[in-house]
C-alpha cells in the first residue's frame, strides 16, 4: 500500500506521517504511540491550533465526520460495543500536546474490570496524554522542559492497565496504520 | 424573555423543554439538573437516537457546531480558560442516558486541586452520568429499575467535589437556562 500522502503531516511541533492512517480534506487520523487500549487512536485537524474554538465552521465539520467514520471503523475492527469521545481542550483541562485531538477509544463490557472499571479510562487517558507528549519528545529528542507538558496535572494517580507497557516503535506504529488505512478502505466502498 | 421554543424538547424519555438554553436546526443544550462544576451542559441532537454513529451527516455537522458555539460561550460566561469535551458512546463506554450528549466542562487553573486535579473531572462525570439518569427519574417518578442506570459502572469510587449536592429544582434550572440563553444571544450578535 503506498504512502497515504507526500505530505509532512504534523501533530503539534511533532512529525507523525508514519502513524496517519486517514486524511479527510482538513483533518487526520493517527495510531497512539501507547494506546490505552486497542484501536485508541487520535483525530486531530491538519492545521495546528490548540483551542476548538481557534476551528473555522468546514474544520468543526471536517473534524468530527473524520471521527464518526474513524469511530465506526475501529469499533468495527476491535470488536468494540462502545466508545469513549474526548477532547481535552486547552492546558487546565489537561491537554498536553497543544493542537486539537479527539481521542476515540474503542470499549468492551468490563474491560476495564480490575483496573477501576468502566470510568478509570479517564484517569489512563489523562496520563496518556501526558505521556503522548513526554514519549514524542524522548523519542524526537527534543527537550521536555520547552513543552506543556505535566502543567496542572499529576496530582491524580494515573489508574494504567500496564504499567510496564513501553512506546511502541515506528514499523509497528506504520503496521498498525497501514493496517487500519485498508480497513477505511474497506469502510469507504461500503459507506461512502 | 418568551420560551425558546413551543416544542417539547426530549432528553431521552426525559422532558427537559425548561431547560434548554439554546435550539440549532438539529441539535439543542441544555443545563444540567447537578452540574459538576459550574457551566456544565449538555449539547445532545434533537433526535433521539443512543450512538454516535446513529447520527446523519447533517446531524454530526450541526451537533458540533452547536458544541463549538456553546463552549465559547460558556468558557466566556464562567470565565473558564480550558474545557473538557466528552461523550460517552455506548453503555460499555458509561453512558446513562440513550440519546446522544456531549458533556461541556469549563475548566480553570486547579480548579479540582484538593479533589484529586485535573483529571478528577472524568470520574466525577462518570457518576454524573448515573447521577443525570437516577435524578430525572426521581423527579419523574419513573422506575429506576428500567433505566439502564449503573450498568458496567460503579466499580471505580466517584471523585465528588460536593458529596451534599442536591439536584437543582426546576424553577432554579429555568432560571440559569434564560440567562445562558441571553448569553447565546450575545454571542449570535458578535459572531453570527
């Protein structure tokens, strides 16, 4: 399967071509550098703004068509009966990287049983983008202390199903994504 | 001010006509009946339908500009400098109520410190979530056993910034729903 684009695609300062797995006119798709859980991927506008509200009304509507066919993909794909939708928007509400991402995360019943049920995703999901940020940077090299990261969280201990769970490296982040691009695929011949 | 519409507005098999503060084409906000910190609303399209994917594209398109302007709004209102965004997809993901809604938080600087930080929000939603089911059908008289209430939750404790928090009564609901509505109404002006 060839490259999905010739673009450089950016999530906030961080280069992420390998992980996209769906454009849409003004918006992307990209696999987690550490999932939370199966099929937990982001959607994020191509034109790097932190706040939603910075969206213009095509990019509101581009963004969130991207996340219900993006949504009913990996539904479809993890085998999921639910999904949780999120978007931590702006730093006091625990955004780490500072460019608009909806996390969708695909949810089974109990999957979360023994690790703080139903509702701990959130608390894995705030360290998570905590992480996304910290993990970007070790693996980029650039200095941790120039970004957002940790800023107003950190006080609520993160509930994580592995704590040993390491980054996952770029070929499985670009076999999860070519991977996921021929499932869209599939999605499109069917949908539309 | 008159009422915003002559329509009975559903949330769920809820009446919530009284307090809604904003109607679009499609979709419509209302005030919540235990708001988790102040400027909590609900953004839910006008259809009854439980999942995301349920929706049109016409739908999608409307909800989330529908969400977009009421965060502006209230981030505006509450003077909030961030936001949480959050909907629960699907029963497995904690959803309560089986009509599409979009959660709308304002955040501020540790607004939550002393209560777990920033990210204690999201467990506070999760019982919020229960909580909106289990109230409206208090006040309704409905039978709680038929809700799909507590299904697949209640293993994680709720982080609870007001344990004594009572829901609001009508009249107080009615009350904060024409004042957000005359905000709306400000913004309409400025933004169009």
């Amino acid at each position: 399967m060839p490259p999905l684009t010739k673009d450089v695609i950016k999530f906030g300062h961080f280069i992420v071509t390998s992980q996209v797995f769906h454009l849409s006119p003004l918006s992307f798709a990209l696999v987690n550098i550490k999932p939370l859980l199966p099929g937990h991927v982001l959607v994020s506008p191509r034109r790097i703004v932190p706040r939603f509200n910075d969206l213009s009304i095509d990019e509101v509507q581009d963004l969130f068509l991207t996340v219900q066919r993006v949504s009913r993909m990996v539904e479809r794909v993890f085998k999921a009966t639910s999904l949780n939708i999120a978007i931590q928007d702006g730093v006091d509400a625990g955004q780490s990287v500072p460019h608009v991402h909806a996390h969708i995360i695909p949810r089974k019943r109990a999957d979360l049983e023994g690790f703080g049920g139903t509702d701990a995703i959130y608390s894995m999901m705030e360290g998570e983008d905590g992480d996304l940020d910290r993990h970007f940077n070790e693996r980029s090299g650039s200095d941790p202390s120039t970004t957002t990261n940790g800023q107003g969280r950190g006080k609520f201990p993160a509930v994580d199903a592995d704590e040993s769970r390491t980054p996952r490296n770029e070929e499985e982040m670009e076999r999860e994504a070519q991977w996921l691009a021929e499932e869209m695929a599939k999605d499109e011949k069917e949908y539309g």
